[in-house]
C-alpha cells in the first residue's frame, strides 16, 4: 500500500470528507480478478486477513496487470488487516499479506470517524 495522489487531492477537503473516504476506503483489483467478483465498480468488499476486516468499496486498477493482488491506499482502512507489529520501526507490513474478498451489495463502508469510534469501543 502507498498514499495516492487521488488522496492527496481529498485531503483538500480534510481527512473526513466524503471524497477522502472515496480516495482511501477503496480496494483496487485487476481487471480480469475483478470479473470473477461478479460485481459494480462502487460494490462495498469485505476484505480480510489474519489480522482484521474491512469494508471498503470495489475499484478496479489502472495499474496492471497484476492477478492475485489488490491495493488499499494508506489510511484508516487499510490498517484494519494490516500486521500491526511494525518491527521496531513505527510502520506496519503494508505489503505481501494474503488476504480473502468477498461482495457485500448491501454492506455499508464506514467513514473515518466511525470506523476510528467502532476502535474506541472495542
């Protein structure tokens, strides 16, 4: 995962606009992968890892191709599956984990803030 520049330009709004949420909370496919979801581009996604889980919405790469991986840019919901010991260093493994996905039509991805406050109450 890295910061995009779609982010960087969201980040205009603040880090809890609506378009913030729409550059992060993204989970990016490969084309062909994404075929075999059988889903709109927009469909919320339930990605998880041995980490965590998170709903963020279906995108498809313009990088590529690239089968078998997908791409959460920095932020709030990536680091829900991310490996949270960052050896040392204060930066989590954001790269080479497995993880599942699944379409969830009717799911519902969290914003910054609420995705933050669901942390608080655990």
């Amino acid at each position: 995962t890295c910061r995009t520049i779609d982010q960087g330009v969201a980040l205009e709004g603040g880090k809890v606009s609506r378009e913030s949420v729409r550059a992060a909370a993204i989970c990016a496919f490969d084309k062909e992968d994404f075929k075999k979801l059988d889903c709109l581009v927009g469909t919320p996604i339930k990605v998880a890892t041995d980490f965590g889980e998170v709903l963020v919405y279906s995108t498809i790469s313009e990088e590529g191709p690239h089968p078998g991986i997908i791409f959460i840019p920095m932020g709030p919901w990536a680091n829900q599956v991310v490996n949270p010991d960052s050896q040392s260093c204060g930066t989590p493994t954001y790269k080479g984990m497995k993880a599942t996905v699944e379409a969830i039509p009717n799911g519902k991805v969290l914003g910054a803030v609420e995705l933050i406050n669901t942390l608080k109450e655990a």
